[in-house]
C-alpha cells in the first residue's frame, strides 16, 4: 500500500486543491445566478459545464498520449484559473453558458490524465482503496470549499480570485511529482460500448454517480437557500454532505477490496434511495442536515467503486481510454442532473431536489440487483 501511495501522492494532493477550487466556483456562480436567472436558466447555464466535460475525453486518450500526463494536469489548470474571474465581469447566459463549458473541458481533461495515472500504477487488489483515498482528497478539499465560502459573498470579486489561485496551486506537486508520472506511450483506444461490455454495472453506475454529484453541486446550494438558510448555513449544508461522503471513502474502497464491488454498490444505492426520500419529507434544519449527511455519505463513495470495477478489466494499455471512458459516462450522467433538477424544482418546490436523487438512487440499486445473477457483474475483483 505504502509503494502504491508513493506512484500517486502528487495527483492526491493535486485533486485536494482541484476540487476545491472547482467547489467553491461551482457554488459561487450557483448562488450568484441564483439571484439573476430562472431555475430552467441556471440548471442550463450549469448544465453547459458538463456538455464541455464530456468534450475533453473524446480526445484526452490523444492529448494525454501526446504531451504526457503532467503537461496534460497544467494545461488543464490554466484555463479554468484565467475563466472563473471573467463570470463576475460579464453576467449573461451565453456568456457563462460558454465560461462553464471551457472550465468543464479542462477540468475534464484533468481527470482523464490524473485518474489514468492512479490505474497505470495500481494494482487490481489495492485500486478500490487507493481510488478512495484520491476521492476522499477530492472530497476534503471540496468540504474546505465549504468553510471558504463563508468568508464572503458571491458578489465580491476577492473569492472568485481566490478559486483562481487554488486552481494554479493544484498543479505544483504534479511538477514537483513529474518524474514518477507514467510513460507518455501512445495508449490503445477503448470504446463506450467495450467498457459496457466488459463492465456494464460499473458503467450504469458511473453515469448514475455524475447525475447525482452534479446534482448535489450545482442545486446543493439552491435549495440550501430556498428553504430559507444563510449564506454560513448553506456552507453548513453543503460541507455536511460531502464531509460525510469522505469520511466513508476508505471504509467503503476497502470493503470493495475484500467483498467485491456488486454488493458494496447494491447497499450505497439501497441506503442512499432510502436517506434522499428522507430528505423530501425532512423540515427544519436539524433534519435538513441530517438528511444532507445522509445522503452524501451513500452517493459520494459510488465513483470511486464503479470506477474500480470497470478498470478491474481493462489491461494497462488501455488505461487512458478507459480513464477517459469513464469520465466521459460520468459527464453524460451530470448534464441530465442540473437539467433535471432545474425543472423538477421549478415544478415541486426545493423538495423535488432530494427526490430526484431519490429516484437515481433507486434506479442504481435495480441494477445491482439485475447484475446479482451475473458472475461476470457480481465479482469485480
């Protein structure tokens, strides 16, 4: 485990200020919208980040395969530090509609070349764990965001160069890491179709982890601030949810490690189908953030298990493509998640938030279940 650690702290360390930076931007310009476009308008304008994050791994497998893992992170940095400071400067849709999808290319990009890198250097029977330990940096450094944004509001142009800094920050240990990424080979191609075939629950999974993510990050804060809490309690909420997701990412890659991936999956859906219906029915804010911790806690472990199981059958030339399949999937998922949550919510009020994670997290536990039968599905190991 120590010798796996050692191949991938940069990226961990890397992913800690990415997601950050990407949480505390989402948030800002979530809530600064919030105060000028309609709920349709801003589940499109957040929606538009993730039609840009499925761009990126339609060449990232040729990007990554050319300039190398590290220059591939830098790049990736660079363009959303210089975009996130242009959304308080010109506030109209098609303008952010195009600074969402640029940031969701290069971020995209970024994942493509970081997550490649983890499975290039991992083995099958630590990647669920060494997975986890790269979402739960992810995860932390998204509930550092949360605590960032109480110390202004969105309207002070200070916090979105604050995110711009954190962004160029996150690629100093991939520099300082260069040595240790993998060798810049030209990688194999691997369709959408061959990852549904040799994994189809990991793929299902996959796409039903960016909805429900995309979900969470983008009218997280919406409805945080529609039921009525301020500006400290719509950190509050938001940190609950995700700290909670971290802190069973360990937990949960380690049980995927030893039981297989099929039914850790099955009980993060069961229980999470479970605690969002909770939430639709929770009042006052005591409940509200239980149900928030709740939730978080079955969605946010998904990626990291549905990933190792897609990868537990790919050969280690066709780690790239298969890094960029799955972000790919994972992108598909999240632009149905704020399209749908804008329109749900606008129909039903702030609780249609929790019950469209509901009805995701049901839907995933109908493929555990449909895979149970299926030794090919069931052992991911």
């Amino acid at each position: 485990m120590r010798t796996a650690i050692a191949a991938v702290w940069a990226i961990i360390v890397c992913s800690f200020f990415v997601q950050t930076a990407n949480a505390l931007q989402t948030d800002l310009i979530s809530l600064k919208a919030d105060g000028v476009f309609r709920s349709g308008i801003i589940g499109l304008l957040m929606a538009s980040y993730y039609a840009g994050y499925v761009i990126a791994p339609l060449l990232g497998r040729f990007v990554v395969g050319r300039i190398g893992h590290v220059r591939a992170v830098i790049l990736a940095m660079l363009v959303p530090a210089a975009v996130v400071l242009l959304h308080p400067l010109v506030i109209t849709a098609p303008a952010w509609i195009v600074f969402r999808a640029l940031s969701g290319i290069a971020l995209s990009l970024s994942y493509v070349a970081v997550e490649s890198w983890i499975n290039a250097s991992v083995p099958n029977l630590l990647r669920g764990r060494v997975f986890s330990l790269y979402m739960f940096a992810q995860l932390a450094g998204m509930t550092v965001a949360q605590g960032l944004l109480a110390l202004g509001s969105p309207s002070r142009y200070g916090m979105f160069e604050l995110a711009a800094v954190l962004f160029l920050v996150a690629a100093v240990p991939v520099v300082i890491a260069r040595s240790s990424a993998p060798a810049s080979v030209p990688p194999n191609p691997l369709s959408i179709v061959t990852l549904f075939r040799l994994a189809p629950m990991g793929a299902i999974a996959t796409q039903l982890a960016g909805l429900t993510w995309a979900s969470v990050f983008t009218f997280g804060p919406v409805y945080a601030k529609r039921i009525g809490l301020d500006m400290a309690g719509i950190g509050l909420f938001m940190a609950v949810a995700v700290a909670a997701g971290g802190a069973l990412q360990m937990p949960v890659g380690w049980m995927s490690d030893r039981l297989g991936r099929r039914p850790v999956l099955q009980a993060l859906f069961g229980v999470g189908a479970l605690t969002c219906l909770f939430g639709v029915f929770a009042s006052g804010t005591l409940f509200t953030l239980v149900a928030a911790g709740l939730s978080g806690a079955a969605i946010f472990p998904i990626y990291a298990v549905s990933t190792a199981a897609v990868n537990d059958h790919v050969t280690a030339d066709r780690r790239v493509a298969a890094a960029a399949g799955l972000v790919l999937l994972f992108g598909l998922g999240s632009i149905f998640g704020p399209l749908l949550c804008g329109i749900v919510i606008g129909a039903a009020g702030p609780s249609g938030f929790f019950a469209l994670l509901a009805a995701a997290m049901a839907s995933g536990f109908a493929v555990t279940l449909a895979a149970a039968g299926k030794p090919a599905l069931a052992q991911a190991r």
